[in-house]
C-alpha cells in the first residue's frame, strides 16, 4: 500500500479567535516562531506525504503565499548576511523541495466531510491521509506516519484516538470497539459524533489523523444526499463500516495541542515553548519568578493605579 497524498482542510472561518481571524487564516497564527499548519507540514513530510492539498476557502491566500519563494526576501537576507535568517529561509526552501502543494476552493462551509470529498478527482482510488490543524501533534515519530504503518499491517482505513475523560466526550467523536487488537489499536464497531457521557460506547475520542480508503468517497457522496446542514467526516466513516469495511482506531503517539480555541493555543505556545532547544530555559526561568519581584507576569499586588 503506498500513501503518498494527505488533505489537509484548512477552508474553516475560525471565528473563536476574532477579530483576528478576519484578515489571518486561523492556520497562520503562530505557535513560536511558526505558523500553525508548518508543523503540519512538516508532519506530513516526517512520514512521507509529499503530495499535500489543502482545501481552502475566500482570504486564504497566505498560506499558499507562505510556502511560496519570496526572491526579495532572499536576497536582502544574503546581502546583510544575516545566518539565523537565511537559515529559517532555507528550512522552508527544504520543505518547498520536498512537497508538491495543490489548493482547493471551497466555496461554502458545508463541514469536513464535504471539504475532503472536494480532492476526490486528486486522490482517485489511492489510500491518503488526512491531517487537521488544529491538532498539532508533537512526538518523536510523525503521527501520520504511524498511521500509515498500520494501515499498512491491517490493509485498511485507520483513524488517530485519544483518550479523554467523561466531560470531555461530548465535544468529539467517539468510537465504538469491535476486537481489541493490541493495547493502542482496535478495529471500529462504530463511530458517534459528540454523544452524550452516558450515551458514548468508549472513551475513545477521534483527533485529527487519518488514513482512509477512497471508498470514504463513495460514504460520503451516499451519506450527503440525505444530510441536511454539513456534511460530518465521521457519517462518512461511519457508513464505511455499516458496509462492512474494516476501520481500525490508533492510540496515537506523542503530545497532541489543539489549537483550535484561544487557550488551547496558549497552551500549545507553552508546551512546545517548553520543549524547544533554545526557548525551554527561558521557559524555566520564567515559571520560577511567577511569585517573585522579578516576574513580568500580570499579578495583581504589583498593579499601580493612581488618579491625576
């Protein structure tokens, strides 16, 4: 089985981070010194997806800007020699060389499951990936790729799972297990988009990796003609099976973010804050001097209010 294409559906209109949002794809916030959806990318790249199609929509420009060569940018860096620059510069050069990167419009907000029914006519009859950005997931190994090795081992469709806790459920959707397999992997009994705690048959809620047969189009354009409102990725999976095609969940490796509300980005900045080569010490430094005089941080007692 080779997968060598992903979708990555960046078309949301990412209104909880208004009014931001208005003029800046969700996706380009950053998260350290990148943007969101680079490490996306690099992600993707960590296990071998070289063909990348991001499904977009109006004022989404930029991220295809981003990946893009900026010759004036490049050369100015060159004739002021700066190297930490130029080096940043030529990281995404690499990622340039590695990636072949195709956008696709979509028009109307109709739901994920119609955003990766749009690169049906680029996927054809290949199994591929789908990543979403909100999740960044930060590990040893690409999470997508080790998606990919076990929808390799089982010759079947497998989605990313995550354990979460009972007030957590209902915000995600949860599947349902038919054999457990090993203690991180089980093929899917069903899939059930946000039920209520006392409803959900697992735990066990989906993130935001993918990989999927292309019969997922077939599901979802059957699926589609009796929706009403947006057209959900998990109906689509979920007829997948009531069809009687194997799908498999994966605990997935590693610390997953999600980025897509204000504090889990702020989260996301300090975890990965944390873990980063240069900025962990400065991380460090600053969480000692939380209570101390020394401390930037907002705290209440050092507050200096005054009338003229």
């Amino acid at each position: 089985m080779d997968v060598t294409k992903v979708v990555i559906p960046a078309a949301g209109l990412g209104t909880r981070f208004l009014p931001i949002t208005k003029s800046v794809p969700k996706e380009m916030l950053p998260l350290l010194e990148k943007p969101a959806i680079q490490y996306i990318v690099e992600e993707a790249l960590a296990g071998s997806l070289r063909n990348i199609f991001f499904i977009t929509s109006r004022g989404k420009e930029s991220l295809s800007d981003y990946f893009d060569a900026s010759l004036q940018l490049d050369l100015l860096l060159h004739e002021q020699q700066q190297k930490s620059k130029l080096a940043v510069v030529q990281e995404l050069e690499s990622i340039r060389r590695q990636a072949n990167f195709a956008y696709i419009r979509q028009h109307e907000p109709l739901g994920l499951g119609h955003a990766v029914l749009m690169a049906q006519p680029c996927i054809g009859k290949e199994y591929f990936g789908v990543m979403l950005p909100d999740d960044i997931i930060m590990g040893k190994d690409s999470g997508i790729g080790a998606l990919i090795r076990i929808a390799r081992q089982e010759k079947a469709s497998v989605i990313a799972v995550q354990e979460v806790p009972a007030s957590c459920i209902s915000s995600y959707g949860i599947v349902g297990i038919k054999k457990q397999i090993t203690p991180n992997l089980c093929q899917v009994s069903q899939v059930v988009e946000k039920p209520n705690p006392e409803d959900a048959p697992s735990n066990l809620a989906i993130v935001g990796r993918y990989i999927l047969s292309s019969k997922i189009f077939a599901s979802l354009e059957e699926v589609g003609s009796f929706a009403e409102g947006e057209l959900q990725l998990t109906e689509g999976i979920a007829h997948m099976i009531r069809n009687g095609e194997k799908v498999f969940a994966y605990k997935i490796p590693g610390m997953r973010y999600d980025v897509g509300t204000p504090i889990g980005w702020l989260k996301a900045i300090l975890g990965i804050a944390m873990q980063h080569p240069y900025y962990a010490k400065h991380m460090a430094s600053i969480l000692a001097e939380l209570n101390t005089a020394n401390s930037l941080l907002y705290n209440s007692s050092k507050a200096i209010e005054h009338s003229l």
